[in-house]
C-alpha cells in the first residue's frame, strides 16, 4: 500500500512508485490532481472508473479548474466515449459542465484501441497505466523525460481526434 503521499511534491519527488490496485491508484491519481497548477492531460479508454470516478479526483480537477480559469489546460481523450457517456462518470459530467475550460475529444478510430492510458500533469508528472486489463501502474511526480514522450504521443492524437457526440453537453 502507498503510503505518506502528502510527501511526494510534483517536480521535486522522482521516486518510481508502484500502484498495484484501484484504491492506491485512486490515491495516486488525486494527489497528482491536487498538486496541478496549469496542465492536465488524459489519454483513457473509459476514464478508469476505479481510478478517476471518485469525489477526491473530481474536486481536485474542479478546484483546478475554477481557480486557474484561462491560465489552466485540461484535455481527454477518450477511447471510448459511448461506453462512457452510457455508464455515466463524474470526469464527463464535470467536463460537460465546464465545457469552457475541459476539453474532451475521441482518438481518430486507427489509434482507440490503444493498449495504455496515462494522466499528464504539469508537463513533469505522470500516470501510467500500460495495460488496460491491470491495475497496475507506475506514478512518478518528477520524470520530465516520459512525460515528454507521452505528451507527444497525446499532442499527435490531440491533433487527428475528433468531437464525439457522447461527449457533448446534451441540451433539451
């Protein structure tokens, strides 16, 4: 079990740590959250529920969200947004709410099968999840050299995904 993460600080701390379940990498995921000041990325599959559906993740991203407005970037990518929009999870309806300022897109369909996802966080910290059938993760506040890697992985994606209709604020 992960323990003491109050201690690790996003930039300072570059222990490799190892998340072997959902409730260390819930834990991990919204301490990174927490500490984010100006960028979050996600490349997902469904949005993890049994990693970022939780009130501790949701506040962290609406407290982000809220106190750095313009100044902050937030961006999904979601490899499967019907799977997600008919399930339901509090990431898409806060997403949807603050349409403004989270953006969420659909991977072209050549890259929605692809075997990881990760959480990006102010270009130096990171989630990493390399398999999608695994809980198992690794979480490091302090690797600047695969959070460039993986970010340009998500910029290439960013820059062939499309809006989904799952995705969208539904108006009646």
């Amino acid at each position: 079990m992960l323990e003491n993460l109050e201690q690790y600080r996003i930039g300072e701390s570059d222990a490799l740590l190892v998340c072997q379940g959902a409730q260390e990498s819930q834990a991990a995921a919204s301490a990174l959250l927490r500490q984010c000041e100006r960028q979050v990325l996600i490349l997902t599959h469904d949005f993890e529920p049994g990693i970022y559906d939780n009130q501790e993740c949701l506040e962290a991203l609406e407290d982000l969200v809220l106190q750095g407005r313009q100044h902050v970037q937030v961006r999904f990518l979601i490899q499967q947004p019907a799977l997600v929009a008919q399930r339901g999870h509090a990431l898409l309806r806060l997403g949807r709410r603050m349409s403004s300022y989270i953006q969420m897109r659909c991977p072209a369909e050549q890259f929605r099968s692809l075997p990881h996802s990760f959480l990006l966080v102010d270009g130096v910290a990171l989630l990493h999840r390399p398999y999608q059938d695994s809980f198992k993760l690794r979480a490091n506040f302090k690797d600047p050299e695969a959070v460039r890697e993986l970010t340009l992985e998500f910029e290439m994606l960013w820059h062939e995904a499309q809006e989904d209709p799952y995705l969208r604020t539904l108006v009646l």
